[in-house]
C-alpha cells in the first residue's frame, strides 16, 4: 500500500512539473526525479537542468521500498523569456516540492563512520602480494584494498583475492608495452580476519609487480556498507597531472566519501578533495608510488560527507603528468537501533483493598525512535496518566516525535482483593525493544496498628494500663484493651483480659483500670487492639505493685586472708531494715574456679561474697553488693643440710647433695648452687644454697636460697714416680728420671711442678737419699721423696814402651809410660 502510495505521489509530482514547464516558454529544462530507499527513508533528488545550467534539490522522505527511478524528460521549444523569470520560476519549483514533500519526512539517527587503525601498503614483485591487518581491526569492520598491477608483456588480468568482493577493475594503461592495471575490492570483516595477522593476494600471471594497500572502516551500516552501488570501473582515465573522479549522489547524511586513484608511474599525488558546496578536503588514507620493473602508483583519501546529495567531482594533483584513473566510494553509516529505557517505580506497600495508593512515578527515556506510538500496557490494580492530577487509565498510547523522548508517568494502585499484585508494567513502541517496569503492590486486608504499653498509678493493688492505636488497619477498630499475668512472656491472649467495647475506636492513646493485683508483685501485660481482620497485640510491658520499703545490706570485715587448712570468707554484715535471716554466697573470680556456695572457701585464690537478707512483715529483702576478698599462700618452714661434704678433687664436676633435715609441710629440695653454680670442679669450699618447694604448692610459697652449709672439694695427691740410675762413668751429668700426673679422666702433665735438680750427679760415686720435690698447686698437694743414684768407675788406658835390643850387661827398663781416661784424659 505504501508503495502505490509513493508511486502515485511520484507520477503526480512529475505531470505537475510537466505543466508547469510547458506553459513557460523559452525554457529548454529536463527533470530528474529519482526515488532511492535506505535505511533513513525514500529519497527524492530533483535536478532541472535548464540552457547550460542546472539546479539540484534533495528531500528525505520516510523508510519504504524503492518507487521508481529514472528520468522523465520534458523538452519545450524556446521562446522568449528573461532569465530572471526563468531563476524564479526554478526557485519557485524548488520551494514548492519542499513544500510538498516534506509532510512525510521522518529522521533515523545515524552512527559515525571511523577510520580503523591506519592504512597498510605493501609491494612485492613476487607472486604473493602479503599485506598486514589494519591494527585495531574489529569484527563488522568493513576493509577496502586497492590493488594496483604494472607489466611490459601481455594483457594483465584481475589479481585473486581469495574472501574478497569486487567493487571495480580498470587498466589505466595497456598499450605500447605498458601494462597498469587497478583493482578494488572489499570485505566485511570477520572472527578469522580479526584473528589474521595479514592479507595475501596472488597477481595476474602477466603482472611484473604489484602494490596493495587496505583501508579499514568502523561504524559502516553492515547490510548496505555503500551509499551509493559504486562504478564497476575507474572514472576519467587519461593522461594529465590531475585525478579526476565522477561525481556520486548520497542518499544518507554522514556517508564517508573515499576517492581512490591509480597512475602509470611511481608519481606523487596532494590535493584531495571533492567539489560539493562548499567544497570538502579529504584526508590522504595513503599513497604508495613503486620504482619497480615496472613503475605504478596509487593513493587514496576521505572525508565524510554531512549532507545528501552530490559529492561533485573528485580531485587530487599529480607532481607530474601521467595516464591515471580514479573512483568514488561512498559508504553508508550503520544505523542506530531505537531504544526504550526506563527509570524504577517505588513499591506501593500494603493497601487497603479498594483503597487508592500513589501517584508514584516512572520515567520513559528513548533514543532514535520511530513515530510509532509509545505504549504502556495494562496490568490488573494500576491506572496511569501523564501528569499527577490528570486523568488515569489501564493503559496508554502516546503519540510523539521522531528522535528521542522522555515522559513521566504517574501510576495509582487501587486492588480490590486481598492479594499480591506484583507484576511488570510492558512498555513499547517507537521501534524499539518493549522494556518492563517492575510493578510492586499487594492489597491487604490489615488489621490495627498498636504500640506503646503503658503503666501509671501503681498502688500496692490497682495500676492503670493502656496502649497506642496508631493505625485502624483496613476496617474499624471494635475492641482494645490489655492482657496480664504474672508469667514473663505470656502467650498474645493469655493472661487476664481487661477490655472496652463496643467501639469504634479511633487512633489514639487509651487506658483501662487494673483492680486486683497483689503487692510486691512483679506484673506483665500487654495492650491490644481488634477490627474484623483480626487483634493484634503490643509487646510485653512490666511493672511492680507497691508495698513494702527497701531494705539494705552490706558485707562487712576483713578480706584479706592466709590459707591455714581451714575454710575462711567474711561472715558479717550490716542491714538496715528487715530483720530477715541474712546467708551470704562464696563463688570464685577472675582465675580462681569456686561454685557459688554458702560454705567458704579453703583454698588460695580471689573470690567474692554476696549477702542476701530475707524479707520481713515491713521490709522487703535485700542483696547486698559484692564484697572481693583473697586467701593468699602459706609460708612453711624447713630446715636443709649438706650429705654429701668433704670430698676430693677428681677433676669432674661435682655437685653438692641436700637433704631435708626438718620441715612443716611435706616437700621436696630444689635448686641446689654449690658456690652460685649447679657444680663445682676444682679444690675449694663452697657455700650451698637450695629451695624448699612444698607438696601443696598451690597453697604454700616456695622457700628459695636457703643457705644449707658448706661443700667442701679437697687437693688430690699428684700420681709421681721417680726413677733411680747406676751407671758406669762416662763423663756426662745424670739425673733421676721421672713422671708428674693429675688424677683426671685425662691425667694432667704436671712434670713442670717437679725438682730433681739435687739427682743431678757426675763424677762416679755413691749418692745416697738425693732429695726430689713436687711443688703442688690449686688442686693438688705438695710432695717430696728421696732417691739413691750411683756412678761406677771405668779402666783407664795405659801404655808401656818396652827395651828392646842387645845385651848389653846394662840394666834396661820400660822405656816410656802413659795413661789416659776419656776423651784422652792425661792420667
């Protein structure tokens, strides 16, 4: 039905424009109208071209399919009329199909086309081309590469671009052996490209090299990445120093306008821009010149285009002059989603069946909606309006504009039965999602509200109690009153009822009269309050009947105590009042265990007593606060002896041995010092000092450095032997060998405290009782001995010197004579 509907609305507008033209002469005027569909609506771009000039208008129309397109021609012979008419009778076009169009133009809201990372370029005169992911890259992300090819030789073809879409493919050169050829293609970008690290592509078999380079979008519309269908082929191909791309036609605001160029040469290229007015830079994406077997280039830039319609010619600058072609692509921008959002409705609480509660109040927030009316669905006990004194429905349907929108709407709970009626308000429309609103509310069928129990003028028998009633609940209040009893947390009614009836009763404080009561009598009562939904009670109050006076008692005497066996505690008191009979309690503090008990404690430690007086016919009876007292320990006596003194030096250490002579108490010797240490090793006498621990040492002190007497170690006899000599004479000096020891497990050398200088002997002879020493030291005694020694004589060596001759009659006699000892001694 739409469709027809902008058909018919097409053909009427152009026989209007036909009349129109053909009842001006001198006008020779052909009308475009085209029709397009895209996500923000129809489109319609009028263009009248009129002599040698033109005009262009443009009108966006509400979503719906493509109408019609083409053009309708409508020529008149000329005739004579002012160019100034013919201005205002184009001016007076234009303004009339504004006029006529635009009751129906409907906005979308548009997201922003971005460049993602920067571009990558590669050449190579291998066969695979290898060019790196655009950083950032991103899934929905759309890729261009520009592929451009140079040879000598035959005819090159399209390179292959495994994945990739062809948008267009053109040879900006192939004649005298000069072979470019430039290719584009594009990709939406997916997990496994994200993934990628780079892009391959293999050129055409009769290709020497090849250059690529990708370009990467964000925010471009993924069903209809381009605006307008782009050319199958490069624009303008020639040779000159200048890019010169045909003009296109958007159809959306925002489209991002990419031109790219492609030349015979490794030239430079500056300058980009499109001619729509005003005229619009573009922003170089890359330019990749390549001195290769064969030299080619290319470049590309952008810029995004706000309004609709013609981007006017394309243009960039060559540094110099050489066969090129160029492009223009226009990419659409992805739609922004309408959306419906929602602020919290406050929970209505407890209400009284067909009772009304609120208004409360939410908000509706949209974003790029539709004119579809807003609607806020039906949910059973609410009522809405948009204002708070307004009028409330079960639902609404609210017109609105395009766009965004915001509204506040007040909502009622009124429910009818007793029961939850928590449930979700639906809001749709506008194109969007439906949201809910949680609605929370329950009708109850409450009974009265009750607080605060009182008591006032006590007597020994009577008391006045009551309550608060601070609501009725959901019907009237027909009973109130309390209960009591004497039973601390008493069942809600039991105990002793005292009521007012018939009612109504109304909110407020009330009181009933207590008569009855006991004196001295600790009471508990409660108030309540009763409709048709049921009593309700307050919580426990007390109270105390009057009669007897207070009485008072205070533990008296001493609190400090020394065990002795016996059980021990103050036992006296004063009290002023009753003459009741007075029993005091004994319990343990602190770290001392002790059960409270009547009897008093024996054992040492801190404790305390309580002292209880028992009522008489006037007084009431009384407990006393409580008094600390202490049982501290027991000092015994003992009297501790050395066993084991004197004893000798053995060189180990040796410790003295205690013994308990006489003591009070059982016990036992501790911490015995032989000279302030545990043992002693050398000769000496020490003083001994011991501790008397007793057996019940929870109950009587240690008695420590008791002084028990001496220990005494006495000097041992040094182990010596002297060892006498006899001799032959032999010149030399001798002395008695001998030998010095201690007693230790390791003997000591003790050789240097002996003297046998007086064994010392020489010449030969007998010497009786030479005397040795021993001169002793700390632990060892002196000593001394005699030792008998002896030196024989040797044979000297004599020599004669007999006569020797004839006879002569003469007396002869030894001739000569010698004697000598040891080393040649003259004897």
């Amino acid at each position: 039905m739409m469709n027809l509907y902008f058909k018919t609305f097409a053909f009427i507008v152009l026989q209007l424009l036909k009349t129109i033209l053909l009842q001006v002469k001198n006008i020779n005027a052909v009308i475009s109208l085209l029709f397009f569909k895209n996500e923000t609506g129809t489109l319609l771009f009028l263009q009248v071209s009129k002599n040698n000039s033109s005009m262009e208008q443009q009108y966006s129309y509400p979503p719906g399919q493509v109408l019609m397109s083409g053009i309708k021609g409508i020529t008149t012979k000329e005739a004579k009329c002012r160019p100034s008419k013919r201005r205002n009778l184009f001016g007076g076009l234009s303004l009339f199909l504004g006029l006529l169009l635009l009751f129906t133009m409907q906005g979308m809201a548009y997201g922003q086309i971005a460049q993602r990372g920067t571009a990558t370029t590669a050449t190579t005169t291998s066969p695979t081309l290898t060019i790196t992911k655009p950083s950032g890259l991103a899934i929905d992300d759309l890729m261009i590469v520009q592929i451009v090819q140079g040879g000598t030789g035959n005819q090159i073809n399209n390179p292959t671009a495994t994945g990739w879409t062809l948008i267009a493919g053109s040879d900006i050169r192939s004649s005298n052996g000069e072979r470019c050829r430039a290719n584009l293609y594009y990709k939406k970008a997916g997990s496994a490209d994200v993934s990628a690290s780079n892009f391959s592509f293999t050129k055409h078999i009769n290709s020497s090299n090849i250059e690529g380079a990708i370009i990467a979008f964000s925010g471009v519309n993924s069903t209809t990445p381009f605006d307008v269908t782009p050319g199958a082929v490069y624009t303008n191909i020639a040779d000159d120093n200048a890019l010169n791309a045909s003009a296109i036609i958007t159809v959306t605001a925002n489209s991002a306008i990419i031109m790219f160029g492609a030349y015979n040469n490794d030239r430079s290229v500056s300058n980009w821009s499109i001619a729509t007015v005003p005229a619009i830079s573009l922003n170089e994406l890359f330019t990749v010149p390549y001195n290769s077997t064969r030299d080619i280039g290319m470049g590309a830039a952008w810029a995004l285009k706000s309004a609709i319609g013609s981007t006017g010619t394309g243009t960039a600058a060559l540094n110099i002059g050489e066969w090129n072609g160029s492009l223009l692509v226009a990419l659409r921008p992805a739609v922004a989603s309408p959306t419906l959002t929602t602020g919290t409705l406050p929970a209505f609480g407890d209400v009284c069946p067909n009772t009304t509660e609120g208004p409360n109040s939410f908000t509706i927030t949209g974003t790029n909606l539709t004119t579809a009316n807003i609607t806020v669905g039906a949910l059973s006990g609410y009522t809405y309006s948009t204002t708070s004194e307004g009028t409330y429905t079960s639902s609404l349907s609210l017109t609105h504009a395009a766009g965004a929108y915001s509204q506040t709407i007040y909502v009622k709970f009124t429910p009818t039965l007793a029961q939850s009626y928590n449930g979700n308000i639906a809001v749709g429309g506008g194109g969007a999602t439906s949201v809910n609103v949680v609605a929370s509310g329950t009708g109850v069928n409450s009974p009265p509200t009750v607080t605060s129990p009182t008591s006032t003028a006590i007597t020994t028998n009577t008391a006045t109690l009551g309550g608060n009633i601070t609501n009725i609940g959901c019907s009237s209040v027909t009973e109130r009153g309390i209960y009591w009893s004497t039973t601390n947390g008493f069942a809600d009614g039991a105990g002793t009822k005292v009521s007012v009836t018939p009612g109504p009763y109304s909110t407020g404080v009330f009181t009933v009269p207590v008569t009855g009561l006991s004196s001295s009598t600790v009471y508990y009562y409660k108030a309540f309050a009763k409709n048709s939904s049921g009593t309700i009670y307050t919580g426990q109050g007390t109270f105390t009947t009057a009669n007897k006076t207070e009485s008072s008692i205070i533990v008296t005497g001493t609190t400090n105590f020394t065990y002795n066996g016996l059980e021990q505690g103050p036992a006296s008191s004063t009290v002023t009042g009753s003459t009741g009979a007075v029993s005091y309690s004994y319990s343990g503090t602190g770290s001392t265990t002790y059960v409270a008990s009547p009897i008093q404690p024996i054992n040492v430690g801190t404790y305390q007593v309580i002292a209880t007086v028992t009522g008489d016919a006037n007084y009431n009876a009384a407990t006393s606060l409580a008094l600390a007292f202490f049982i501290d320990k027991a000092t015994p006596s003992a009297t501790l002896a050395v066993s084991n003194s004197p004893t000798v030096y053995t060189g180990s250490a040796q410790s003295a041995t205690v013994n308990i002579t006489t003591s009070s108490v059982p016990g036992s010797v501790t911490s015995i010092l032989t000279g302030g240490s545990a043992t002693q090793t050398a000769a000496s006498t020490y003083t001994v000092t011991a501790s008397f621990v007793p057996n019940d040492n929870n109950n009587y002190n240690t008695l420590t450095g008791i002084s028990v007497g001496n220990f005494v170690i006495n000097k041992a006899d040094a182990l010596i032997t002297v060892t006498p000599y006899s001799l032959p004479y032999d010149g030399n000096p001798h002395t008695s060998a001998f030998t010095a020891i201690g007693v230790e497990s390791t003997p000591a050398d003790l050789t240097a405290l002996m003297d046998v200088s007086a064994t010392t002997h020489t010449n030969g002879g007998t010497y009786t009782a030479d005397v040795w020493s021993f001169a002793g030291n700390n632990n060892y005694n002196t000593a001394n001995g005699t030792v008998d020694n002896a030196i024989g004589k040797i044979d000297a060596t004599i020599v004669l010197t007999a006569f020797n001759g004839t006879y002569d009659g003469e007396s002869h006699g030894v001739l000569s004579s010698s004697a000598t000892g040891l080393a040649a001694l003259d004897l």
